[in-house]
C-alpha cells in the first residue's frame, strides 16, 4: 500500500515538474514576443522622427533656392539614429486632372501615346465627370464622392489650417483627391492612367509652372512639340532671372493662359533607414508658408510599409 501511494505522489510530482516546464516555456516565447514588439516601436519612432526631419530638410532646402525654381532636388540628412533621404519636386509643374481646362487634359493623354481622337474624348469626359453634382444626383456621381474623396478633401482643408467654410468649398470644387480617381470613369484605359501618373497631380490649378515641369508636361501644352519641350527643359536654368509668363509662352510657342509662375507645392518622397537596417518611407505634400506659426502646412502625409534591411 505503500509503494502505491509513493508511486501516486511520484506521478503528481512528475507531472508538476513538467506543467511548470510547459508554463517557463510559455513566459519565455511571451517575454521574447513583448520584447520583440517594444523593439519594433521603439524602430518606428525613430524612423518617424527621421522622416519629419527629412521634411523639415525638405521646407529648408526649398526655403533656400528663393526665386530659383524647384526642379527635382535631392537631399539626405544623417543623425545618430540613422539617415532620411528627401526627393522634391513642383507639384505646379504637373497637370491638374481637376482643374486643368480640357486642351491640357488632351495633351497629355496625347503626350503619353493616346490617339488624338482618343485623348480629345477622355480629356471631355474628364471635363464633364468633375463639374459639381446637382442635387438630382447621387453622392456616387464623382470619382472623390465615390471613393471617399470630399471627406477626405474637407480633412485635407482643416489639418493645413483652413476653417470650415473653405473645407466645404473644397468638398463642392474638387473632385479628385487621388491620381487613380480617374479609373471610376467609364471607359478609362487603366494603362492611360499610370502612364500619366508622374505627370499629373490634384494639388495643383488651371495652369502649369514651366520653370518646373518635365519636358512632357511642356509638351502637352497647346502649340508646343516635343523636341522644343525638351530644348526648353535643357535651356530653362540659364533663362534670365525676370522670366515671366508671357516671355516663357513666347519662348514655347503656346498662348500664356496656360502657363504661370507661382511658389511651389512641394512633393516629399521620404525614405528613413535606421542603423539598425530598418527602413520606412513616405510621401508628403507640403505648402511653404511666407509667414506664420508653421515655416510650412501639411497637404498629405502618406506613410509607405516598413520593414527590417536585409
């Protein structure tokens, strides 16, 4: 009777030994888990202070240039945590989908490949889908309604500091809050639209900056070819310093409506690398400000995937 009931608490001992293994072995990948978590953020934050910098670096280079125009500019600050690397360009120098009249639209679909047939018709189709809804129509009937976009708009106005009433106005006048707005429309080659992705914007107006825009937006312009948009792009830093629009149209060839000289909305392409070999990017769209609080106003911050260096 003995050996039996040694046998029994032999059994419960053992078993207790080995749930108490099982439980050691649990904290321990639990404890590997939080640490492995708490490292990961600890990873963003740093990388989220370097893209601000890298921000901040960009409003400073730009602050810098003065009246030199902003075309394509790279720069790359380095702190104790790592690097962020900051490429700017004009978002004046692309063209408006949601503000552009329908000649510049047509361009640049016809600068890109389209038929010219092709380019007159979906640069009037874009026309037609951004006129403002009437109240006959459902929310659906513009591409920044249906995916988001006037909310999106309103958030926009309001975060760079502009009151309500603004925000509402930019509810009823902007109808693309995104590039890939222009896949909503019936019968929009979807190839059209990445091939004019690089040259075309929503934070921008009715006319182009010249000073600033790639030789294929120059060549979108009404009047002007292509190898006298891509003369122009090589000769334009040597133009004199009082360039205006009506000696700029002159030059090319094209009626002054379309062009102007105006302070830039710059597009940040971010990229943060700690040294650790964790990387994050982003993209931003910031207006410099003259005067104020804030040397700049925020448009867009829109953050890419993170990830570990190989």
């Amino acid at each position: 009777m003995d050996d039996r009931r040694r046998g029994i608490v032999l059994v419960t001992v053992l078993w207790l030994i080995a749930l108490l293994s099982a439980l050691a072995m649990a904290a321990s990948v639990t404890f590997r888990g939080f640490a492995g978590v708490i490292a990961l953020d600890q990873h963003r934050v740093q990388a989220e202070a370097l893209l601000t910098a890298g921000v901040e670096a960009a409003v400073a280079a730009v602050d810098v240039l003065g009246d030199t125009p902003l075309d394509e500019l790279d720069t790359t600050i380095t702190l104790s945590t790592g690097s962020v690397r900051a490429h700017m360009s004009d978002e004046g120098g692309r063209i408006d989908i949601g503000r552009a009249p329908v000649e510049l639209l047509a361009g640049l679909f016809r600068s890109v490949g389209a038929h010219a047939q092709e380019a007159d018709a979906i640069a009037q189709a874009i026309v037609s889908w951004r006129k403002p809804a009437g109240p006959d129509q459902t929310d659906a009937a513009h591409p920044a309604q249906a995916a988001g976009g006037p909310d999106k708009g309103a958030q926009t106005a309001q975060a760079a500091g502009s009151p309500d009433k603004d925000a509402q106005k930019a509810d009823t006048e902007v109808p693309f809050t995104d590039i890939r707005q222009l896949a909503l429309i019936p019968g929009m080659p979807p190839q059209l639209v990445s091939a004019i992705a690089p040259f075309a914007t929503v934070y921008g107006s009715e006319t182009v900056n010249p000073l600033t825009a790639p030789a294929q937006v120059i060549a979108a312009l009404p009047g002007v070819e292509a190898t006298r948009a891509r003369s122009f792009v090589q000769m334009r830093r040597n133009l004199p310093s009082d360039s205006d629009a009506a000696k700029l149209a002159a030059i090319l060839g094209t009626p002054p409506q379309y062009l102007e000289i105006k302070m830039p909305t710059v597009s940040v392409v971010l990229t943060a690398r700690l040294e650790s070999g964790f990387t994050e990017g982003a993209r931003a769209v910031v207006v410099p400000v003259a005067a104020g609080s804030s040397p700049y106003r925020v448009l867009v911050w829109d953050p890419v995937s993170s990830r570990l260096g190989d």
